[in-house]
RNA sequence: GCCCCCAUCGUCUAGUGGCCUAGGACACCGCCCUUUCAAGGCGGCGGCGGGGAUUCGAAUUCCCCUGGGGGCACCA
C-alpha cells in the first residue's frame, strides 16, 4: 500500500511551526522526521513561519523556535532568516503581499467560495443546535445562498465578512504514508473559512496555498492534523492542484498516557537545552520514539539515522515521554565526549564551581564527573565534593575519624603529601598525569596500611571521609588530584586534629 | 455527542501467516568488578486487551467489544 509510494526527486519537505510558544518535544520531533527523510532523499528542508495569528505569535517566539531547532543540528534549506526561491517563508509576510487573497479571488469567482456575513454569535448557536442534535457541528451553508450582486453590495457597504470554502459533496479519502488509506464520510465537514474577516487566511488555506507554492513534495506532521487533512485535499481540488503525500504521525503522550504538557514537566527543547542534555542524545531518544531503524541498534548518530530513516518504519501507535530512557542515552552521549568536547559542552552548567578551581584542577573534577553524569545540569552537585566542602563536625561520618588506625591513616597519608602537585603546577594538559600521580600514592599508601595491618577499606573511607565529610562521591584519585597539595594537606590535618582531640577525650 | 486514528513486556519497539515455547532497549531485581556512588560485564523478572471469523496454521487477515488518543474555531 504506502510502501511503493513514488518519492518524487528532489523531494521538499517542510517545518512549519507556529511562533505562539517554545519548541515543544513534540514538534522537535515532527522537525526532525522532516529532516531525516529530507536528507535521506537528498531532497530540500524547508522552515515556514506560520504566523497568521498575529495576536499569539511574536517575533521573540519565533526566534526561539528556530535557535531550538539549530541547536537541535536539524540545518534547514530555505527558511526566513536564510531565504530560498520560494519565499518569503513567513506567512505574515506573504499575506502583506497578497498572495492569499489572489488564491481566494480565484475561488470566489469559480463559486468555490464565498462571503459569509454571520456573526460569531449565529455561529456559536449553530454549534450549540447541532451538538444538541447529536451531531457534528458544521456551517449551515446560509450565506452560500446570497447573490454575487448582494454580496458586493454589503461588502461595499462595509459590513464584516469572511470568506468560505464551498464544500463539494462526496467521500473524502486520505492516502496516508504511515496509516493507509482513510475515508471520511461525505458531510461530516461543513463550509469552512479560508479568509477570516481581518483579510488573514486561515489555517487550513493558508498550509495549502504554501504548499502549493512552495512545492512541497511530502507533509510530514502529527496526527492532530488528519482531519484537517480533508478539508486541505478539498482545496486542493478545487485549486486544480495535485496534492503532495501525506504522512501523519502519532502524538507523544506523558507518563500518565495524558496529553504531554507542563505539568509533566520539562517538556520544550529550551528544558532540556538549560538542563543541560546533549542535543545528539534528544534527537536520537525522539527518532526512536516511534521510528526503529532495521538495525535494532539504540544509539545512533545523526548521520546513521539519515541513512536508514524511512517513513514507512514509523509506526502508528502513540507513544509516552520516557524521561529514564533519555537519560540513559544522554548519559551515554556525555561519556562519549572527550575531555575537550566535554570541556566545552559542561563550561556553562559550572556556575560559581568554575572559580574554585584552577584550571588543571577543574579538568580532574571533570573526569571525575564525567562518568556518572546524567544531564549537565547535576554537575553542580556532583561537583560539591571538590568545592564545598562539608565541615567534619557536622558530618555524622566522621565519628569514623576517631578511631586510633584512621588517626594513623590520616598521618601516614600527610607524609606523602609532597607526591601531590600544587594547584598552580599543573594545567587541564596535566591533568591525566596528576591523576595518576594520585593512584601511585594511593597505592603506595595502601601498601604501608597493610603493614601495619590497617584494612584498605578503612584507609580509603578515612581519606574520603576527612577530604570531603562525606561517605560517597568521586574516586579518591580524582579527590586528591583534583584538591591539589595545599588543599588535600588543610583538610588533612584538620581531620587529623579533629580526630585528636576526640580520642584523647578533649572535645 | 459525532467523525477519525491507535492497540506486542511497566515504557519505547522488532515482528508483515509457519523461522515466535514472541527478539532488542530503558526501567526494575540479582551477581561480578570495586575504596564509596556511578559506569561497565553477566543473568533474571516481564507482553501479543477480550470475543468471534478466515486458515492445515494467526501477534500477524476480517468483524465486534473494550480501552486510549486526536478532531469537531474568524488557533495552528
């Protein structure tokens, strides 16, 4: 059925998201459907501002919208802040030049369309007859009855109208590339109206005129959409143009198997962008939700699933937002990054964190991190071992301090202070090197606990212990590399007198 | 209410009549590794919503039910 659907060379597909919001996940993900079957077809990918709303839209939205949308690497072909031969690509811009008006002129005078002079009020009445009736609410077709000459006439006069589509009688089928054929039954949609009484289109005919001029080859949105659909194949008949390919999506649902929305938390690309999740990781969980490449692989670069995207892999069901999922592969996506890429990536999430450190210093608390990291955002807190530190009094861990082997720990470790470097000493360069500075000491350390019959277990929780005032954190390497000399020696020899003063009773 | 779409482990999915006593991934549980927490390795738990029909044979085809979702604007 959809699966030798003739994909047209070049192909040209299109985003049009409306600027009354932020990116929301589920729009990032219609983008990026487009996207992938645009650059797996080579074809072209088209950005088109839908912005015929003028009391909704604004111009902040919109420019939010296509930063999302870059950052997300999602690079369209013609767009309004690049152009293309097919512009102006925001709808505002090609009502001004009257590119709508021409199309409805045509209608008008074919008796397709035609002036409605109701008001909202008869409308809302109509509706609430028809609901009361049990029925689909639609337009009555009253005004599709008044003369050309009346019509004139009353506009003269300047009474408000809008303009209405004629709908023609007979089924409307709708040749879907994910669902297939579906047919809505004759009469279910009433005249609608394509120009609204201000001179805007509305949706439903400004989506076709422009996809008509712009040549789109395939229309690649949510299902949301499917109804309006009909009406836009209607349109297209009537306009004597063929209409481009359908493919309808499902939608993303929250946990609860409810409509995806704030109360479910972050939900837009901007949340995910300032909690710090990779933009490679939310485009390869957001593919996968709903596409599968034949491979079965889960991790995939942008460059993998522009090579195996296909439409006819994206399955029909709904699918829920599963926060745990994309954090697996976030977390994978950051453990990927080498040091410098996870320097760059990490640099605005360090906060006050950043001036504590000297920069050889903050490169050994980044590897530390890096690998326990599930958004960017955490790093702050993981971090805390190595920047605020926890004095040991208010510690309910270092009771484990007072003890005579610890107390001897704490020396014998003091002792071998000089196998650290100096913060100063040693730059993000060094850092590696520092970091296995730290092991041998620790090793060497260890060798000596032994002798003297002190457990390793004990060595290690002592040292973690009095260097942070906590019992978990980053491996001790990380901890003594990372603090430098002078610092690992203060907190030393304050665990040391710490642990004095209690065992020989003076505190 | 009316119209449309959808239905495989808790979640995302593979599956297009026999290869399925249904495969993978996340999550969960256990074990290993280990100085903690992670990461990593290994293993386990867990599913075709229900009922008919077609067929030698149905997760796969058809019908009904149930459940979920979407639409029904001078919003997009």
């Amino acid at each position: 059925m959809t699966s030798e659907h003739p994909f047209p060379s070049p192909v040209r597909v299109r985003f049009a998201p409306s600027p009354t919001g932020t990116l929301h996940v589920g729009s990032a993900r219609t983008a990026l459907y487009n996207y992938l079957f645009a650059r797996h077809l080579q074809g072209s990918f088209v950005l088109r501002i839908e912005d015929t709303d003028a009391a909704r839209s604004t111009p902040e939205f919109e420019r939010s919208i296509l930063d999302d949308v870059a950052w997300l690497g999602l690079d369209w072909d013609e767009g309004p802040d690049r152009g293309g031969d097919f512009g102006p690509y925001r709808q505002s811009e090609r009502s001004a030049a009257g590119l709508y008006l021409s199309y409805a002129g045509r209608l008008l005078d074919e008796n397709k369309a035609y002036h409605c002079f109701c008001s909202q009020e008869r409308l809302e009445k109509l509706k609430q007859e028809c609901l009361a009736r049990n029925e689909m609410p639609k337009y009555d077709h009253r005004c599709g009855a008044i003369s050309s000459d009346e019509a004139e006439s009353r506009l003269a006069a300047g009474e408000p109208a809008t303009i209405r589509f004629r709908v023609s009688d007979g089924d409307i089928a709708v040749d879907d590339l994910i669902h297939g054929r579906t047919a809505f039954p004759a009469g279910v949609i009433g005249d609608f109206i394509i120009v609204r009484s201000d001179g805007a289109p509305s949706y439903n005919f400004a989506v076709v005129v422009d996809d008509i001029d712009m040549e789109i080859t395939h229309v690649i949105r949510g299902e949301d959409h499917l109804t309006n659909t009909a009406r836009q194949l209607l349109v297209y008949a009537a306009l004597a143009k063929e209409p481009p390919a359908f493919a309808h999506h499902s939608l993303i649902m929250g946990p609860d198997g409810g409509k995806l929305s704030k109360r479910h938390g972050a939900t837009s690309a901007g949340d995910f962008r300032q909690l710090g999740y990779l933009p490679a990781a939310i485009i390869n969980y957001l593919a996968l939700l709903s596409w599968s490449p034949p491979s079965q692989r889960e991790q995939l670069s942008k460059a993998e699933m522009i090579k195996d995207f296909e439409i006819r892999r994206v399955a029909r069901s709904p699918a829920i937002f599963d926060l745990q999922k994309l954090n697996w592969l976030n977390g994978l996506y950051i453990r990927d990054l080498d040091h410098e890429a996870f320097h760059r990536a990490i640099e605005p999430f360090l906060g006050a964190a950043r001036e504590f450190a000297s920069e050889g210093q903050l490169a050994v608390a980044e590897q530390a991190i890096q690998t326990s990291l599930v958004a960017l955002a955490g790093a702050r807190e993981q971090l805390a071992a190595f920047f605020d530190q926890r004095p040991l009094a208010e510690a309910k861990e270092s009771v484990e301090l007072v003890d005579a082997g610890s107390e001897r720990v704490l020396e014998l470790a003091l002792l071998r202070i000089a196998a650290l470097n100096s913060a100063a000493e040693f730059n993000a360069a060094g850092a590696t090197e520092e970091i296995e500075a730290a092991r041998l000491m620790l090793s060497e350390l260890k060798r000596q606990c032994r002798q003297e019959k002190i457990p390793p277990k004990q060595m290690f929780r002592t040292l973690r212990i009095a260097l942070t005032g906590r019992a978990s954190g980053p491996e001790l390497p990380f901890l003594l590399a990372g603090l430098a000399r002078e610092a690992v020696r203060q907190r030393l020899e304050e665990a040391r007198e710490f642990a004095a003063a209690r065992l020989r009773g003076k505190v």
